[in-house]
C-alpha cells in the first residue's frame, strides 16, 4: 500500500511540475505574441507615414523644380530639339558603327 501512495505521490508531483511549466510557458508565449502585435501596429503606421512622404516627395512642382535646380535642365522646346532624319547615305551603307545596328526608318 505504501508504495501504491508513493507512486500516486510522484504523479501527482510531475502533474504538478508539468502543469507550471504549460502555465509558464503559455504566458511567455502570450507576452511574445503581445510584443509582436504592437511592433506590426508600429511598422503599420510607419508605412503610413512613408506613404504621405513619398507622396509628398513626388509632386509635379517639386520634382520640376529639382530638376531645374539640381540637374541645371530645363524644357524642352522646338528651339533646342534636335531632330533625327534618316538620309540616303544611311540606307545605301547599312554596316552597324561600333557594334550597333543602324536606326530603321518607321513606316
């Protein structure tokens, strides 16, 4: 009979140990899963905010104005267009120069 007890005594201590470990377990996998909500919440609205920048950065007026500024561009007119024709000269010596294949007229 005594050994019976001592036997229902160590299952009824490794359930115990068993049933701490699960409850110990559970709550670090909660807080994680907490931890990680809130840093998708974070990195939401993050985006967010890179959108309205980006959308912000990309305006007509603002990217006009860099390139002026920046790139010293400016726009193009008639008077500094410079036009390609395709001449007879061309089409009589269709060899590529430098590795590239002659422009072909468009019909």
């Amino acid at each position: 009979m005594t050994r019976l007890n001592l036997v229902l005594l160590l299952a009824v201590i490794a359930s115990a140990l068993y049933l701490v470990n699960v409850q110990y377990e559970s709550r670090r996998l909660f807080t994680e899963l907490d931890k990680a909500t809130s840093e998708a919440h974070r990195l939401d609205v993050e985006q967010d905010r890179l959108q309205v920048e980006k959308r912000a950065q990309a305006t007509p007026l603002r990217v006009e104005k860099l390139a002026k500024e920046k790139l010293q561009m400016r726009t193009a007119s008639p008077a500094i267009t410079a036009y390609a024709s395709y001449t007879q000269e061309i089409a009589a010596n269709p060899e590529p120069a430098q590795g590239r294949q002659p422009a072909r007229p468009v019909r």
